[in-house]
C-alpha cells in the first residue's frame, strides 16, 4: 500500500512537472527557454555539467543553445554537445524554442557610462556585440554566463559593466546604461531541447556530421532545407557540424564520401516519410524557376474544406466526367460522407480517341458547381483551351491543367491570370523539371496556389496505363514549396490497383490524392475500369484515416469504427509484447524493470495523441502500464 502511495505521488510529481536545465545563473537567456513549454527551469555552471545531469536522470530535459543571429552557431554549447554524442550519450531533439535577445550594458547604480571600461560576459554574447562595445571603448572580458556577468559586477565595486538581459540585470540590482548593444537589431538564440532517448520521442531531426573530405558536404544545405551549423575542423576530420533539419538517412545519402560520419539524434517518426521543403529566405532552389522553387514556408492551398499543403492533406473524388445533374449529385454526397475535401468532374474531356465522349461542357459545370454545393465541396474541373478559361473560373473552385495540356503554354498563362487555384497535372512523358517549369508559367502569370500532380508517366510497362512514379514525386518534394498530391486512378487505369497506389503515395507524404470514384462504373462515360465504387473509396478512405460524416450509411460507419477497434486491439497486443521484451532485456542487462521517468514520458505521449480527452489518455496509461508489469511479473 505504501509502496502504492510512493508510486502514485512519483506519478503526479512527474506528470506536472518537468524539470528543465540550462547552462548559466537564473536570469539567463537560457532559462527563458527552459521555462518555453511549462518547464521548471534549473541553472546549471557549464554546458557540460548540464549533459552529465541529463543524462544521470537529474533533469528531464536539457536547453542548449545552437545558433545566434547574429554570430551564428554557438560553439560553446555545440562542441561539448557534439563530444557527448560522439561518446555515446543517446539524446533525442524534442522542441526547438527561438528566444529574443537583447543584450544590455548595465553597470551598479550610478556607474557613468563614459567610466565603463570593460563589460563582462558570456564569450558567445560578447561575439554578438563586438561593434559596438569597440566603438565605445570597452573592453571585453569573458566569464561563464550572461546573468552570472551581471552577479560578477554586482559584487565588484568597480565601475566595470555587464552584457546580459534586462531581466538578469534587475535581478542583480544593476542600472542598465544601454538598452541593447548587439551589433544587429533584431538579435535572437535558438535553443533546442534535448531528452534522453529512452525517455522519449524525437520531434525535431537533428544530426552531428563529421568527415576527413573538404567536398563532402557542399550542397547540403541546399539539397535538404537544413540548417548547418559548422564547428572548428580537427586534424582527422576536417568538416564537422551540426545538421538541424533533415533526415540522418538523406543526409548520409547526399555525402558523396564514403567516410561521412552521421550521428542522428532521432527522426520525428511522423515526419519520417515527408521530405521537408527547402529552407527560406535564400535563392530559388533552381535559379531559372524563381516562383516554383523560392525558398519559402511551403504553401497552402486553402478553398472552403480543401487545405492542402503544409501538413495538411487532401483527398478530391468524385467521376472522371459530369455525366449528369443527378450522377454527379449522387457521387458528391457519397464522397462527401467518407470525408472526401473536394469534388472532381470533368466537363470537357481530354480523349484520345476524338469519337469517344467530349465532356457535356458548360451546362455540365452547374451541375457540377450545384452537386458541390449540395454535398459542400469546392469543385475541380478541367480546362482544355484558353477560351474555357474565364468562364469556368467564374464558376469553379479550382481550375486542372490535365497531363496533355502541362506544356500549352498560352492554357498556362490563361489559367495563371484566372484568379483561381490551379491543379497541375504532370505530362505523362515530362520530367520533374518540366513539371516545375509549368508550375512557373501558372505562377509568373499571377497564380501562387498551384497544386502539383503526379498522375503516372509512360514507360514500357504495359500492366498498367501509366506508371506512378512515387520516385519523381518525392524527387520534386525538396525543389519546391507547392503541395505535390497523387492520382493513383489515371496511374493504375484499374480499379484494382487504386487502393495500393493511393496509400504508397500517402505513405510516401503525398499532400492529397484525387480518385475518381463512380457508382456504376460499368455504364461510366469515361474511364469505367479505373473508378471506384463508393463502398471501396469508403474503405480507402478508412485506411487514409479521413473523418467519415453522419451520411454515411449506419452499416458503413459501424464497419468504420470495427475496423478501428479491431486496430487498437491489434496495436494493444504488439505494444504488450514489445513491453515484455523491454523486460527481458532489462533484466538481462541487470537494469531496474520499473522506472518512474519512463512511465510519465508514456503519459506524455498518450496525452499529446489524445488530446481531447486527457482523461481517458490517463486511464488508457493506467491499463497499459497495469498489463505490462503483470507481464513483467513485477506485481508478484
Ligand atoms: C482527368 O483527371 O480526368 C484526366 C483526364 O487526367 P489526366 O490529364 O491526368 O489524364
Ligand atoms: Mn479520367
């Protein structure tokens, strides 16, 4: 019973409180971000007694500062990071907080500025203000911290000044005699915060790179988005740093030596399969193409339910054409309830054989536009002439370049000036670039919301129509900052295969997919062997964790919610195992099978997915942690 109490107040202790170090006095920049996420912040003298305390479970967390606007990488707290790292300490990066700097001149009360002959400070703070201390004639002195300057000149009773915060110089009882003498406004530290890998999940990708070859690294910067914070060379290895920002595994890829060393600090397991954008605020990543490949925050596409990019995914279904005001209607409520974003249908048809079925053209467009409404999805429909242009953009939500039209350069320019999201459908014998060179038409005409689209290109395959290239896909991921979705429907040419595509491109972090979808696809218009039925699209859809409405069939949202009960049972069951190996290989290894830290960091996970209702992220805690240790046999 007592050991009971003990455990449970262990919990709670470790459930509110997560005790956060950093290198310095109270009052420093650092503990500002120790305190960023409702830590309880703890000083510690030098950036390696904070790791050491880190990693003997004296803190849960760790903040060390990584670069400055204005001198760069902090040496000072990357090196002794990068020695633990290399010497084995598993850490992972779980946040990255970006802390305001301004550095004060405060002296003890009544001390004139024109006396202050030097300032003390951190070294990586005085760097940040070389300038202007020279311009006025003071000296720079180094010691261990910002706020612990200012506790340096509090106790001395000469008229010697300290760089620090505002915060830290009140703190010490000083007069600040200067507001802020960084060398640039604006100044501010990133610090990122470092767990234990046992005690919990990466978040942020972070990785120290090391290597005896000059040439190695020279566009990494470039190829991944990632920021490269360089240390001093040593005589075996010439090139080290860290990489803050893409994937340990493309990073080794990228390194043409062979002798590049890769010390990942975790990959945020979500992020895993998405390739992030390239990093702002610098050239285009392709100088020719300066709006498809600008280095910016990636874009979002946003049309009433439709958002895609950014994180946010996307799933347009609905026929590959209008076949009629009540097909259209019938197929935009199925899809609809299944938690599709948008409604497709095409209305003038691009076909290959010109005896086939051409599309119902305009008159089709307002049943188009009223199925939408109906159903409330923004509409997609294709644009194959200039002179379709203005008139369908009165109307539609988003204009499609199809794979025929990707380089009708005059349909591109029109689309671009039409006020309207453009989906850009990749020409099923373009390249990448190509594709990306489209994208620059639509977007040098005046159009910044293009939606890329990868639909399959031609190789000598003949099982399928097309061949969907998840390779290409991905390869134009880091290029540019405009959302990529996938067709899996006009790739395979069979229903068949529409399943798999679709979740290989979602797996890969395809920002949407578009399906066609056709509820009696042996009389379609078009396309009739690639359409799904709304039964299978509701299943895809179910797989793709889309959110299903109250129009769905009671039968359907009850084979819904089994499917997902019969999931977490299955989750549950492989959880149980694990955890019982995780005994196993605890008692083998002589360590404590019960360990208090771990269990609130399992806490905070369940609480961070389900957080909603984190009542019942405790009690699903409780369960779990309860069967685990009767596996364990810990309870007897
Ligand atoms: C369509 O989406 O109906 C279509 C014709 O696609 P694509 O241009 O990719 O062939
Ligand atoms: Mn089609």
């Amino acid at each position: 019973m007592l050991r009971e109490i003990a455990d449970r107040e262990t919990a709670e202790k470790a459930r509110v409180e997560v005790e956060v170090g950093y290198q310095g006095e109270p009052g420093a920049f650092g503990e500002v971000a120790a305190a960023a996420h409702g830590g309880v912040p703890r000083g510690f003298a030098s950036f390696e007694k904070l790791l050491e305390a880190l990693r003997d479970g004296e803190v849960d967390e760790a903040v060390l500062p990584m670069d400055n606007a204005v001198v760069g990488a902090i040496t000072e707290a990357l090196e002794p990071f990068a020695e633990a790292v290399v010497d084995g300490l598993e850490l992972v990066a779980v946040a990255v907080t970006s802390v305001p700097v301004r550095l004060s001149l405060a002296a003890r009360p009544g001390t004139p500025l024109a006396a202050v002959r030097r300032a003390w400070s951190h070294p990586a703070a005085l760097r940040q203000c070389t300038h202007r201390l020279a311009q006025m004639g003071i000296e720079r002195v180094v010691c261990y911290d910002t706020a612990g300057a200012a506790q340096i000149v509090a106790h001395d009773a000469s008229t010697d000044a300290a760089v620090c915060s505002r915060r830290a110089a009140e703190r010490y009882g000083l007069e600040v005699l200067e507001e802020d003498v960084s060398d640039k406004e604006q100044n501010g530290t990133r610090f990122i915060h470092l767990r234990m890998a046992e005690h919990a999940r990466a978040q942020v990708s972070l990785a120290f790179l090391r290597t005896s070859s000059m040439t190695a690294t020279g566009r990494l910067d470039v190829l991944t988005g990632a920021t490269l914070l360089p240390l001093a060379g040593t005589a075996e290895y010439p090139v080290r740093m860290w990489v803050l920002g893409a994937d340990a595994a493309r990073l080794q890829a990228l390194a043409p030596a062979r002798d590049v060393q890769v010390i990942s600090l975790g990959q945020p397991a979500a992020h895993a399969a998405k390739v992030t954008p390239p990093k702002q605020g610098t050239e285009p990543v392709v100088k020719s193409l300066p709006h498809a490949t600008a280095r910016k925050a990636p874009t979002v596409v946003e049309v009433g339910p439709l958002r895609i990019g950014g994180g946010a995914r996307a799933v347009i279904a609905g026929p590959c054409s209008v076949e009629s005001r009540e097909q259209v209607l019938r197929i935009a409520r199925e899809v609809a309830a299944c938690g599709a974003t948008a409604l497709r249908g095409g209305i003038f048809k691009p076909r290959t054989n010109p005896y086939a079925f051409q599309g119902h053209g305009m008159e089709a467009l307002d049943w188009l536009v009223d199925a939408g409404k109906a159903a409330g999805l923004p509409v997609v429909t294709e644009v194959m002439a200039v002179d379709q242009v203005k008139p369908v953009a009165g109307k539609a939500d988003v204009l499609q370049i199809g794979a025929r039209n990707m380089q009708n350069y005059d349909l591109l320019r029109a689309a671009g000036r039409a006020g309207r999201p453009v989906l850009l459908k990749r020409g099923a014998g373009a390249t990448v670039d190509e594709w990306l060179g489209a994208a620059e038409y639509v977007m040098a005409a005046g159009e910044e919301r293009v939606i890329l689209c990868e639909r399959g290109i031609r190789t000598f395959e003949t099982s399928t129509r097309n061949t969907l290239d998840i390779g290409g896909m991905l390869a134009a991921r880091p290029l540019t900052h405009l959302p990529i979705i996938a067709d899996p429907s006009h790739a395979a040419g069979r229903a068949d295969l529409v399943e798999g595509l679709a979740r290989a491109a979602w797996s890969a972090g395809a920002d949407g997919l578009i399906v066609e979808v056709h509820d009696d696809p042996a009389r379609a218009l078009s396309d009739a062997e690639q359409a799904l039925i709304p039964a299978r699209f509701a299943e895809l859809a179910r797989n793709l964790a889309l959110h299903p409405d109250a129009r769905l069939p009671l039968a359907q949202l009850r084979a819904w919610v089994d499917a997902i009960d019969h999931d977490l049972g299955v989750l549950v069951q492989r959880r149980l195992e694990v955890a019982r190996v995780i005994g196993e290989s605890k008692r083998q290894t002589g360590r404590a099978v019960l360990d208090p830290r771990r269990e609130a960091a399992v806490r905070r996970t369940y609480q961070e997915a389900l957080i909603s209702n984190k009542r019942l992220a405790d009690k699903l805690v409780d369960l779990l942690l309860e069967a685990a240790k009767a596996q364990q046999s810990i309870d007897e």
